[in-house]
C-alpha cells in the first residue's frame, strides 16, 4: 500500500467526475507538499459540518429526482488501488450516474477533479439530502521533506484498460468511404500475408500529402434492426502504414502491425487521436432508445467489461459519458397447453456507458451486468431516479 499521509489535493465536485490522466500525462503535472515547521499550528479540517447519518433521524422522503441511496450504503469507506468511480459511486448510489448530485464540494480545494486511493468518505445528511464528503487526513510530519504524487495516481471513472486500445482505433465506414479508399493489391515479397517492416502495393492510392494511413479489414454490415437501415461498416484495425512511392500501383511500407495484411484491406486516413479520460457520466435522455448490434470479439454472451456497438450515434443526440440501461427483449415461452410460443416482458439486465462516438453508431462499455446480457437487446436512457 502506498504512503498516503502526505497531504493531497482534495477531490470536489463532479461535474468532471474523472481525474485528467491522458493530459497529465503529457504535461507530467506534479503537485508538491511542503510540511510546515514543528512550530505551525494544526491543519484546519475543511469537512463539511454535518451530524454522520448514524446519529440522525432517518431522512424526511425525497422527490425521485433527488439521488437515491442505497439501504446497505457503507458511513465511511477508504477508496482502495484499483477503485474507480463507478465502483465507488456503487457502493452509495442505486443509480452510480447520480454521483454529482452527492458529493460535496470544497470552495477552498485548488483542484477538485481528483479522488485517490486512500481518500476516506464519510456518508452525511445536510438539509434533507445525501451527501458525501471527504474526511479530513492526520498528517504526521517526520522531517522536512518534499512529497510528489502524479496526478494520474488518481482513480478513473471505469477501467481503462478494457477500451484503451480500442478507443484508439475502433472506427465505422460508410458505403461511400469504402467503395473510394485506396487498397492494398499484393506484396512485394512473394506472400499471403506480411507484417510490420513489409512492403505492400496499394491501388487507388491518391497524389497528395498524405503519407499515414490506417490499414483496416472491413468486418461486420451494422444495421438498425429495428427499421433495418444501413449505419455502416466496422473498420477491424490491421495496421499503420506510410506512402514510400506514390504512382499506380504505389508502394507503401508497414510501419506498424495489429493483424497480419491481406490483399483487398482498405487503406484509410487516420483519424485524430480519440483517448481521453475524462469521462462524465450521465443519463441520457428517457426517450433515447436502440439495440445492441454488435460485440467486440465477437463473443454471444455480453458480461461486465466488455465492449459493444450501440444502434444509435451523435445524429440521435447520443454523447460521449451517456449512460443506458439494458433490457433482455425478444424472450419467449412456450405454453404448456396451446403450445404457442409467448412472448415475455423485457427485464433489466445493466448499464453501458458511451466512451466513443460515431456518425451513426457509439461504443459503449458494459459497467453493470445483472443478468447475461445479448445481441439485439435493448438499451435506453434510465428514468430520473428510477
């Protein structure tokens, strides 16, 4: 376990909800703690001054928009290494997405973006309403020293490492894209396949600036299955490449490898680096609905973690940090007399979260998964409270 006694910014509010870890990254921010002399008074707790819910009358009823707490909902919990947000917000909420409705904000913290490991909240009451704070720390000074902690020490709000290579290279096509993108037509060396250091011939290649680009497989046709209109073609990243020579047929290089290249992969430009980690989650709208239509790696069974296709993109207000539930729908039964097939309401199954965004389509992480969730289940935007 790390040494948490020195003093940290503070976390506060959440409207951001997420520490900035990819630009802290290449900024290499650090924050600095100087301890004061022997001689310095105490440090002044800036907690909020609230009765801990154990010691007050249960709370008067709250309208269905105000955040709901969970009846086994800890007093006091130490955030742990490998917490993130969703987890934390879990273990206070019914509904994690309504975090910024509870958590309380200090006007004197510098930067209120960050929650550690080791960071203790403490669950209040102040007029009615739930609230979690963040308890004071007692800091023992030895020597006078200076004690750094980078900035992406601080929890995520969902794993990272379950979209991080995806969010980067995950893309959608459109009929048009492919039917004009330049393709690889053979291989310099007598092969099937090559791979990273190899040199590729490509057709249609234009005569311009452009030297980059990304090598993708065409994998599967996304359609809508409820009106059944074409959103696009998933774009399987293959790898990156660079224009050697242009002409007809050009020649190019593979600069880097994810999969072995075939002939007929399209080449495309590359789109701007898409990673972030500030991800505010929020509910989208109720009337916001669509299909799963699709699972990266393929998979029938869709559990926690996983990644999937949303039939619903930014042309249907979806945006990046929507939260929707999912529903199993298209469930039958056979009854035992008629020997008709019924069919049966839909049941909640999770919550996906929206981390990438396309034209037509989004991404989504699976960040609750009650029951097992399926291809062409429905999602939707959660109601207020409920």
């Amino acid at each position: 376990m790390p040494d948490y006694t020195g003093s940290r910014t503070l976390p506060g509010i959440a409207a951001v909800a997420l520490s900035c870890l990819a630009a802290c990254a290449q900024t290499g921010e650090r924050r600095e703690y100087v301890p004061p002399p022997a001689s310095a008074a105490p440090a002044v707790s800036t907690a909020p001054t609230a009765t801990p819910m154990a010691e007050q009358a249960p709370p008067v009823a709250r309208p269905r928009d105000v955040a709901q707490v969970r009846e086994d909902a800890p007093l006091r919990y130490v955030v742990q290494p490998g917490d993130t947000l969703w987890d934390v917000s879990k273990r206070f909420l019914l509904e994690p997405w309504q975090w910024p409705e509870i958590w309380y904000v200090n006007d004197q913290v510098a930067n209120p973006h960050l929650i550690y490991p080791g960071d203790v909240l403490t669950l209040i009451w102040r007029d009615g309403r739930p609230m979690v704070a963040r308890e004071a720390l007692d800091v023992e000074y030895l020597s006078p020293r200076v004690r750094e902690l980078p900035l992406e020490a601080a929890i995520p709000t969902i794993p990272l490492e379950a979209i991080r290579d995806f969010l980067r290279r995950a893309r959608v096509v459109s009929a048009e894209d492919l039917r004009t993108a330049p393709y690889v037509l053979g291989f310099a060396d007598p092969r099937l396949v090559v791979g990273a250091g190899s040199e590729v011939y490509v057709r249609n290649m234009p005569a311009d600036e452009t030297y980059q680009y990304d090598a993708v497989r065409i994998g599967e046709r996304y359609v809508d299955p409820d009106s059944g209109e074409f959103l696009g073609w998933e774009a399987i990243p293959v790898a990156d490449m660079e224009v050697r020579r242009y002409g007809e047929p050009a020649t190019a290089m593979v600069a880097r490898s994810y999969r072995e290249t075939r002939a007929g992969d399209r080449l495309l430009e590359p789109e701007p680096d898409a990673f972030t980690a500030n991800f505010y989650p929020r509910p989208a709208d109720a009337g916001l609905a669509g299909r799963i239509i699709s699972v990266f790696d393929g998979v029938s069974q869709i559990g926690q973690y996983q990644v999937v296709t949303l039939s619903r993109g930014a042309v249907d207000g979806v945006e990046v940090g929507h939260v929707l539930n999912v529903f199993q729908s298209g469930r039958r039964t056979r009854d035992p007399y008629s020997g008709v097939h019924v069919p049966l309401p839909e049941v909640f199954a999770g919550t996906v979260m929206v981390f990438k965004l396309e034209e037509r389509v989004s991404f989504a992480l699976v960040v609750d998964a009650e029951r097992e969730i399926h291809l062409y289940d429905r999602v939707r935007g959660p109601q207020a409270g409920g």
